[in-house]
C-alpha cells in the first residue's frame, strides 16, 4: 500500500503561565466541527460506492489468470501484463485507505473495521492471482529484457521495478512457492490488528487523579498530555500508574508483539534471507551494515545524549533526573501553547524557503479537510500521512492538543503529506510510492524548518531557552529514542531466531536493560524507574518489520540538507524538491545522494551531533545571562 507511516508570527502565541490546566479538549466528535474532520468522501462519495468499486475489482482481479504464461512472449505482452496490475493495485489501495482510515476515526465500529478486513483479505487473495508475475519475468533472459525495454517505451516506467526483480532473483520462488507466500497475507496483519483494537479500542485503561483535575481515564491522547505536567508528583503518578497498568497484561501484549516476530521470520526463512533484518531492509536495497551501523556510532555518542540529560536536570533544578522528567516543560513559567490557527501560520511561514507551489499545497491541506485533527474517543492514537489514494490526495491523521510538540507534529505529517502528493503528481503510480528508508526526512526537514523559524521569532530568553530545548527534545525522540527502539527490535528478532522464547517478562527485561544503558542509569545520568520496563508495549512501529531506524537516519538527513537550504543555497532547494517528487523510481540511497546526503557514512550522525552540541553550547550561554 502507498502509504507514508503509516507522522508543528511571533512571541504572541507562548502562553507565560503554569504547565497544563486541564485536558479539556473535547471528545465527542460530533460536537467537532467539520473543518477539523478530514472529507473522505473525496475518496468516495458513500459507502455504497466503494462497494459498488469492491465489487468491480473482485471481478478485475479474475481477468489477471490472461496474462499467466504470456510475459515471455513478447515486450507488448509483458507491457499490458504489468499496466493491468498496476492499475488493480492502484485502485486497491484507494479502496483501502478509505476503510483503513474510516476504521481509524473510531477503532470502536466493527462496520468499518470489517471494511478493512475485507481489503486485507482481497489484498491477498490479489497477490496470489498475480504471484506467477516475478517468477515469469525471471525466467526471461536478462538480455531479452534489455531489448523488450529497448523495443517498447511503455515498459520505461518498469525500468526500475524489472531491475529489482532480477536483483532479488535468489530470493524470488517459484510460481508455486510465492502463491504460498502470498496466500500467507491473509494471517499476516493479524498481530497488528490484533494489538491495535486492543491497545486502541479494548484496553482497561486506568483512571487518575491529578492535583489539579478531577479523576480521568488515562489513555494514551491523555498520558501523552500529562506526561508534560508541570507538577512533578502528578507526571511520576502518570507514569507509574500508566505503565503499570500496561505491565499487568504484559503476556498479552508480548504474545502478540511475538506472533509479530515469528511473521517476520517467516516471510524471512521463505525469502531465503539470513535473518528478518536483512529481508527488511533488503526490499530498498539497503545494506544491514547501515542499520549497524546507526546502532553502533549512536552508541559511541550517548555521551552527547547524556549531556543533555544532565543540562535537563540542571534547568529543572532536581536533585536526581527520572525518566518520567523527561516530558516536562524545561523552563519553568514558559509552557508553548498554540492553537490550530497559530501553529498553520507558523508553519506556513517556515515553509516560505521552499517556495510558492509548496506553501500553496499546505494552504489546500490545512483548508481542504484533508486533516483529522483533534483527539476523540475511539479514534486511532498518534499520528500518520496516508498517500495511498493516488488520485485524489494524502489524508492526514493527528491528535493535536494545543502544545508546541503538537505544532512539530503538524509540521511533520504536512512533510510527508508534500512528499506523497509531489511523488503522486510526478511520478506514474509504478513509480510514485516512495521508499520508507527516504519517507522520514521530508517529515523532519519541515521541523528543522519550523524550529528555525521560532527562534528567529523569539527573543526572550527563557522562550528561547524552551525553544532550544524542544529541539534537543527532537533529538532525543527522533534519533536517540528511535535507535534505542531499533536495537531493542534487533535484539528480541536475533533471540528469536536463536529460538529464545519471547514472554512479556523476557520483553520487559531485554527493555529496561538497553533503556537504561541509553539514559545513563547506571551512571546516576537519568532514573529509570521500574514501570518503564513495559514500554515497548504500547508503541505500535514495533510491528511495522524495522521501521523505526530509519526515523534516526532520516532525521540526520533531514538535518543536513536543510541546513543548506537554510542557509539559501538555491540549487540545494531545487535538489530537495526534486526529491520529493522522485517516488521510488531509484533506491533510496541514490535518491538521498542526489539530494546532496551520503547514507553510507557516518558524516550525517557526525554533523547533527555537531548541531546538538552547538544548542548546548547556546542554551549554557543564556543560562548563565539569566543567572547573572
């Protein structure tokens, strides 16, 4: 499925009061009005009509068995093979995206949900219909697919998709074997859907009472509100009482994140690759030695890492840092509120460097209802860019609540958003869907842009301050805390391959002990308390197979080729936005060196590195003014 996860003028809008007042946004969402709804009638006007456009590809698939035993025949043969299975695929996933994104909006509705168990299945039942493709097109010479491509300009949008074939010949099986494989798919999204209607729809979640609020349920929109509480012992009761709550059905929750495991390995041992990292990252192409290699030199800089931690502690003025510290407001009297209309300013100003057509496609998304913007009950938690209706426009999913996070947040979702529609408008649809090792920079790109914009806004000094550190916070999420997951991600799939049983106790062990190595534990750097030992529980990119590493590549992309087009290097803009509406038509690793990024080194880790010690240094400096 095209889809990208699947991710926010002046001092005016900082608001000089005590941390968070209460969680009052409303929840019912017929009291929200629509503007703040996405429209997904522009995908289709009713249910009827995407039922009406099920049925007409549930019959298209059938006509796919025509073109079985035919690929070799002749480039005309092999071209209209290829040109109708594009088009079914194309049309299935925008039959998916709206009873995907239907079921988001309240994960409570079994109509919807049934929508989408319905794709998922036909999703299957598709790929097994079509499963002779790349073995027939492997059985072709190499020589005679360089000639049909020579014969027939047609095929020039496949250039890259035969390339890959035949690069993946040794893990290719034969028509039989990839029928099995991709009948598998109808078992294969069970973990996920399986943890997300209980983590989303089914969960317990326990009630809290606040210093300053009347007891509430604290799910996850609501933890990650108070997590930030100003009131140290009302953030430590958040947190003990969320995890905690999450660690009594730690055997659930580790059933299915091993079910999830044991697919991936599955899929890996069918493909005939030496673990499921390497089958992951082997789909873009990309070497394992990058993923080790993003674990291994962040490791080498938690001393960075640590250095911020100890700064946190020192600005917050606590005698010991716990981890549940870590979401506070750093300075105190200075809590960064903006609502909707605010923070779309704010963005759309930091996005002027990249141009008038750019801002101009923000405008849309922020008027057009292409957004489903505030938390309500039942609806899918986080944030995501879906791009996946190809002719229409990517959708974008939040849960806004007001704060400067929530602003990035926005900023980074448009990021994708700009991304999917630029690749859709560019690209033809075999070519328009991006690769995921690429689909985190545009996303942090429009961060670093929207930081940079504050700062240049704000002059007081404990703003600024803030500001500062919010965007070590960034760091810290993105880089630190993604790899973090990344290494916990390897470690449980290496155990598992070695056939180590994978119990919630065991997850909550492997947890707490790379946690603490990365915060500095045991250095006295940052407490981590007990309950955080289920964590991993409630992150759902743990069943994405190896996505969260590219959240810390992509970042320290992001971080150098928007330092160039800050600094108004015109044709390094001209490279980026080409980038955006590259698609996939090359690997990711060329298409970020195109850009002007090298991801086989460790220069892009090296540089923000640099960046992040430089902030320190600024954020001592106005310290020591405020102090004087």
């Amino acid at each position: 499925m095209h889809m990208a996860a699947k991710i926010v003028v002046t001092a005016v809008g900082i608001a000089l009061a005590a941390a968070s007042t209460g969680y009052s946004q409303e929840r019912d969402r017929t009291k929200i009005a629509d503007k703040y709804k996405w429209k997904l009638s522009d995908i289709y006007s009713s249910d009827d009509a995407w039922r009406k456009e099920k049925v007409k590809l549930v019959a298209a698939i059938e006509t796919m068995e025509q073109y079985r035993g035919t690929l070799s025949r002749s480039a005309q043969a092999l071209l209209a093979c290829l040109n109708a299975s594009t088009e079914l695929s194309k049309e299935y996933s925008r039959l998916y995206v709206y009873a995907s994104m239907n079921s988001d909006t309240d994960t409570r509705d079994s109509k919807y949900l049934a929508m989408e168990q319905e794709m998922s299945q036909l999703g299957s039942d598709f790929g097994a219909k079509t499963a002779y493709i790349e073995p027939e097109i492997l059985a072709i010479d190499q020589k005679v697919i360089d000639g049909y491509l020579k014969q027939e300009k047609g095929l020039e949008i496949y250039r890259h998709y035969l390339g890959d074939i035949l690069r993946r010949k040794t893990h290719t099986g034969t028509s039989g074997e990839e029928k099995i494989i991709a009948d598998a798919g109808l078992m294969a999204d069970a973990p996920n859907t399986i943890f997300g209607i209980f983590a989303d729809a089914d969960f317990p979640y326990a009630d809290v009472k606040l210093s300053a609020d009347s007891t509430l349920k604290l799910d996850k929109p609501a933890f990650n509100f108070y997590r930030g509480s100003a009131n140290r012992a009302d953030r430590k009761k958040v947190f003990s009482t969320y995890f905690s709550r999450l660690n009594d059905y730690r055997r659930t929750f580790g059933a299915e994140l091993n079910a999830q495991i044991k697919k991936d390995m599955f899929y890996a041992r069918a493909r005939q690759y030496p673990s499921s990292l390497e089958s992951a990252l082997d789909a873009n192409n990309i070497p394992a030695a990058v993923y080790h290699s993003l674990v291994d030199n962040v490791n080498k800089n938690l001393s960075t890492f640590h250095r911020y931690l100890k700064l946190r502690k020192r600005i917050l003025g606590v005698d010991t840092l716990h981890y549940y510290d870590l979401y506070a407001p750093l300075v105190a009297g200075v809590e960064l509120k903006y609502p909707i209309e605010e923070s779309e300013k704010n963005i759309l100003a930091s996005l002027a460097p990249l141009g008038t057509q750019y801002t101009a496609t923000i405008k849309k998304a922020l008027d057009e209802r292409w957004i489903d913007l505030y938390p309500t009950e039942g609806k899918r938690s986080g944030a995501y860019s879906n791009g996946g209706a190809y002719d229409v426009h990517p959708f974008m999913l939040l849960n806004y609540n007001g704060k400067y996070d929530d602003m990035s947040t926005l900023a980074h979702e448009l990021g994708h958003t700009m991304q999917s529609y630029f690749s859709n408008k560019t690209q033809p649809y075999a070519t328009a869907n991006y690769p995921i090792f690429v689909a985190e920079v545009a996303s942090t790109f429009n961060e670093a842009l929207l930081i940079d914009h504050m700062l240049k806004t704000i002059k007081d000094k404990k703003a600024r301050l803030s500001l500062l550190g919010n965007y070590l916070e960034n760091i810290k999420g993105t880089v630190f805390r993604q790899t973090q997951f990344a290494e916990f991600e390897m470690t449980i799939h290496e155990m598992a391959e070695k056939g180590e049983p994978l119990t919630g106790d065991r997850l909550n062990e492997v947890y707490a002990e790379i946690t603490k190595r990365y915060y500095g534990h045991d250095q006295g750097v940052c407490i981590v308390d007990d309950e955080i030992k289920s964590e991993w529980s409630h992150v759902p990119h743990f069943y994405y197979n190896f996505y969260l590493y590219q959240y810390a590549t992509s970042f320290t992309a992001s971080a150098a080729l928007s330092e160039l087009v800050l600094a108004g290097d015109k044709n390094a803009t001209k490279r980026y936005l080409e980038f955006l509406s590259a698609g996939g038509s090359e690997y990711p690793i060329e298409l970020l060196k195109k850009a002007g990024v090298d991801m086989t080194t460790s220069l892009p880790l090296e540089l923000t590195m640099k960046k992040m010690n430089h902030v320190m240094d600024e954020m001592e400096q106005i310290l020591g003014e405020m102090k004087k």
